[in-house]
C-alpha cells in the first residue's frame, strides 16, 4: 500500500487550505463565541463544490476520492470543527441517498445537495437513544400512500439551517429512514444553545407531530433504516470526523509552537524547556500517526476494501484521542492565556471534547476495536 499522495490529492489539499486559511480560520472564534454561523459559508463550501464532495458527477457533485475527502475535512476540521461539522452531516444525508436512495430521489435531492442550495440534516439522535440508537422511539405511521412521523430528534447538527432532514423512525418494530422537508405540517425545528463545543454548528432540536410525508419519501427499505442506511452514513461520518481531528490536533501543534517560541520564562523561550518539548514531541508524533491511519482507512475505503470498516473505526478513536490530549497540552503550554479568549486553544480543547463523543464514543470504539481484533483472529485460526 502506498503512503503517497498523488499530484492531484497534493494540489486539492492545497487548495482546500488556502481556502480555510482566507475564509474559515479568521473567524472562527467570532462564530464560535455568537454560537452561530453565517448561512453565506454554506454558500461558499457549496459554489466551490465541497459539499457535492460524495455526490456523483451525474447529478452534479465533484465525487472526491476518499483521500481528498479526508484532506478537505482535515483542513476544514484544523480551522474550525463547527463549519466540518456540516460537511460531516450534509456529506452524510447526501452518501445515504447515493446509496440507498431511489432513481427519483437521487435524480431529485442529490443536485441541490451538491450545489448546496438545499442542506441536509441526519436526524437520528434522541433523548433516550444517543450511541444505542436501537433504543429509537420515533414512529412512522403508515397511512394511505402517505407515512405520519412523530417522535422528537435532537442534537441535529446544523438542524437550524437543514432544508430536509434524514428522518429515522419504526414502521412498528421495524427502522426506517425518511426524508422529511423542512416546510411540512408537523415538523417543528427548536434551536438548542450553551454546547460545550462545536457552538456553532447550529444544533436544533426536530420535533415530529403527526407530520405526514409521501410513501415516496422511505429511504430504502423498511427494516434497514439502521442496519443499512445509518450504519453506512454513520460510517461516513466517523471517517470525515476522524480526518477532522486529524486537522484539530494539526493546529493544537501549530498554536503552540508558535506560542513556545516567543514565550520567555526563565531567561528562555518555552521552546527550550524539557518539558515543553516533551509535549511538543508527543503532540507532533500523535499527530503524524493519526495521519497516516486516516490515509489507510481512506485507501481501503477507495479500494472496496471491507478492512476500511475496523480501519476507520482504529483511525477515529486514535485522531480523536491524540486530539484531546494535543488540545489539552496546547492549553497547557498557553498557561493563563490558555483559558482566556485571546488564544484559540480553549476551542480547540471545547471542540476537541465533542469529537471523542460523536460518531461513536472513545468507550464504544474501543468495544468495537477490541472485539474486531477478536473476529480476526478468529478467522485466521478457521
């Protein structure tokens, strides 16, 4: 296996940095600190075609490869993890209609999704049913050639903004998934504040009540809506997440080599303190081998190979560890000026908090991992 970029993966990740460099990262903590984001940088993700970026060219999209998926959410997620968060849902809701979706939803939503005048949203999470979404309560009535949904969602991603939601709910015992437009009669969107981190990924609750939407709108089939459409976006989801880590830690390291550079103490530049460049080496090494286990879940991901699944999971709970613990040594090395507003490292370590939660928790992923290793050496004795 390769551990190369190709000529093209190394300009599209130029691209992608001067992008975030000019338009995300200067603002960053103003969005973050309003707990807000301007609807006009969808607009820019979307002209430049990032978010058609799992869209296939035939309805629209720029259909990255899986490596120059994971470098736009790396330089996305290394200058604010909010506006990755909507690339993360929307290239989520987009890659399950790919997938799952019928002729006339493809031919219907995926050109909008890919230009990014319509957003979409993955309304799974419940109260009650967060990282064990079997404990899903939402239901879907059927009723003519019509489904009646209610149930309530939240922590929506980007639910303020989103023009249609992936909806999951029982058919009886049964999951489905449903996309359910923003305008229909029963769905109400209530804004939710005071995140810990990620403030301005526009987090919503979705309230269903008694909210009708046209048979034609069951994504796949029912019985699969966890099984399959779910589980295939949240993988998505987990390896966008995992590059974006990648990124956070990559400007935890930034951040602080700047900072022990100019920093005297002592008589000396922190740089020059032992301990210092203990977590510096760590914060540099972590980072570099997250790196390389994003690109590995990504070839295997490109290739068809069914070994992107336990990859991807080995990449996201990696990234997001040695995001945390990059963010909280970067915090540590700003000192007093590590807690306050001047330095952005306090979002990095806010924002860093969430990634070891979303798209599979670091408790679940390391089940997952172990239990995989098990199921491996299983089959190599067989």
């Amino acid at each position: 296996m390769t551990i190369q970029l190709t000529a093209d993966q190394r300009r599209a990740g130029a691209e992608f940095a001067a992008f975030a460099r000019e338009h995300i990262g200067p603002y960053a903590d103003g969005w973050d600190t309003a707990g807000w984001l301007p609807r006009r940088v969808a607009e820019q993700l979307g002209e430049r075609g990032y978010l058609g970026a799992v869209v296939p060219s035939e309805h629209g999209g720029t259909e990255l490869d899986a490596i120059t998926f994971g470098l736009l959410n790396e330089e996305v997620g290394r200058a604010c993890s909010s506006v990755r968060s909507l690339l993360t849902v929307h290239s989520m809701v987009a890659h399950a209609l790919v997938r799952w979706g019928s002729a006339e939803q493809r031919s219907r939503w995926l050109p909008e999704l890919a230009r990014g005048t319509c957003l979409g949203a993955f309304a799974l999470t419940e109260p009650a049913a967060g990282s064990d979404v079997q404990a899903m309560t939402a239901r879907a009535d059927p009723a003519d050639d019509s489904y009646v949904l209610s149930g309530h969602k939240h922590w929506i991603t980007f639910g303020q903004y989103a023009d249609v939601f992936l909806v999951f709910a029982r058919i009886g015992s049964r999951p489905a998934a449903f996309l359910v437009e923003r305008h229909r009669t029963g769905l109400e969107v209530v804004p939710q504040s005071g995140a810990l981190g990620t403030r301005a990924s526009m987090l919503a609750e979705v309230r269903l009540d008694g909210c009708r939407v046209p048979a034609a709108n069951l994504v796949g089939r029912p019985g699969f809506g966890l099984s399959a459409v779910a589980a295939d976006a949240l993988e998505l989801g987990r390896y966008s997440v995992a590059w974006g880590c990648v990124g956070l830690a990559e400007a935890c390291v930034q951040a602080s080599l700047r900072y022990a550079d100019t920093r005297q103490q002592f008589g000396q530049a922190l740089r020059h303190h032992q301990l210092i460049q203990h977590m510096l080496a760590d914060m540099v090494t972590h980072t570099a081998a997250a790196r390389l286990l994003c690109q590995r879940a990504g070839w295997l991901r490109q290739a068809g190979d069914p070994r992107s699944v336990p990859a991807t999971w080995q990449a996201k709970y990696f990234a997001a560890n040695t995001a945390a613990q990059s963010a909280n040594d970067a915090v540590q090395i700003h000192g007093s000026r590590g807690v306050g507003g001047d330095y952005p490292v306090q979002r990095y370590l806010r924002d860093a908090k969430v990634m070891e939660i979303i798209e599979g928790s670091t408790q679940l992923q390391q089940i997952t991992i172990a239990e995989s290793a098990y199921q491996a050496t299983e089959e190599v004795l067989l």
